[in-house]
C-alpha cells in the first residue's frame, strides 16, 4: 500500500499528540532528599539534677555520697552547658551544714579543674521543719530517641523510590552512639597533620616496604 506525503504527515502528527497525551498522563516524580536531610538526629536540652540531705548541725556527707557527688561534677565538666545550680530549700539557708555542703562543692569542683565554672545559687520555699535536699543541676545536650515505624507497605514503589522512612534507622542508631551532641552541631576539629609522616608513609609504600 502506497502513502502519500500528506498521509504520512498526518500520522506522524498523530502519534506526536498521542505521545503528548501518555507524558501528560504520566506523574511527576518528586525528587526526593537523602535520608540524613529528612531524619535528622533531633537534639534537645535536658537537665541533670541530683538531691543531697543536709542536715543542719553538719552534712554528714558519707563516701558513698562524696563518690556520687563527684561523679556528677565530672560529668557536668564533660557535658555540662552553662553553670552549675544549686538550689537550696528555704527553710535551711544559712545553717551550719548548708555552708559545709557548699563548700564542699567548690573544693570537689577544684579537684576536676573546674574551678572557673560558673555556679549560681537559688533558694525554693519548703515550710519550716520539713525535711527537702540542696539540688544540684546542670543543664547538658542529649539526643531525643526517634520513633521509626513503618506505617506503609515497602515493597510497593512504581517509581523506583525510597519510602518515606527510609533511613530513619541509621540515624537513630547513630545518635544512640553519639557520646557528646555538640558534635552534630558544630565540626569537630581536627589534630594538625604530620606532613612529614604522611610522605614517608608513601615513599615506603612505593618502595614496597611493609612497615
């Protein structure tokens, strides 16, 4: 069967307009970003606290007590954000064992180097006779555990891509091993590089030494 050129022309426009139609039909597809933009390790601010009971005359502090109470100071040398606080119940303000306890804060301080760090002193109301404790606190960075469940079905992707979760729980489990959360915050820096190291390094391995 012969076409003729008009015959031709109007076919290829045809298929040019029903090519144009499935595109049309076809969805966009949404670019989506990497897992580490879209879950990324949330980090909030907390508060460590720990209650002492002093008692008036004298605080009476036992090695148990001194071992947590330098514990803690360690860990706000480590962690701590800002100064440290000491709230002191009203009703005992000024007695003999407050000022022992107080003290005895300053010297453990000393002893971790800390000595510069800002401590700041509250008092909070408690009626008079009732028994409450010199709290201690810092305020320190953590990271929020992430909630990663799968609300849809995987396996069913017709655009090739990832679900909406996907990698959700690398990050968790990497801000399960992050030690101190200032480190997603701000870039670690690093030693200086041993120039001279590194060349010979290369030099040995060139010249197949095993070293």
């Amino acid at each position: 069967m012969l076409f003729s050129a008009k015959s031709k022309g109007l076919t290829a426009l045809a298929l040019i307009a029903v090519m144009g139609t499935l595109h049309a039909c076809t969805p966009a597809i949404e670019t989506i970003a990497p897992f580490d933009t879209r879950h990324k390790v949330p980090i909030a601010e907390t508060f460590e606290r720990m209650e002492l009971y002093i008692r008036d005359e004298g605080t009476n502090l036992t090695a148990r007590d001194r071992s947590a109470m330098r514990q803690f100071i360690g860990l706000y040398g480590q962690e701590g954000d800002g100064g440290i606080y000491l709230n002191v119940p009203s009703n005992a303000a000024g007695s003999n064992g407050m000022r022992q306890a107080q003290s005895e804060i300053q010297n453990l301080m000393r002893q971790a180097g800390l000595s510069g760090a800002p401590v700041q002193t509250g008092q909070y109301y408690v009626p008079a006779g009732a028994p409450a404790p010199l709290v201690m606190s810092f305020r320190r960075l953590a990271v929020v555990p992430m909630d990663c469940g799968v609300t849809q079905d995987v396996t069913r992707t017709y655009t090739n891509q990832t679900w909406p979760n996907f990698g959700c729980v690398a990050q968790a489990n990497l801000g399960a091993m992050i030690s101190d959360p200032r480190q997603l915050l701000e870039n670690p820096q690093l030693d200086p590089r041993d120039n001279v190291r590194s060349n010979q390094a290369i030099l040995d391995y060139q010249e197949g030494l095993d070293n």
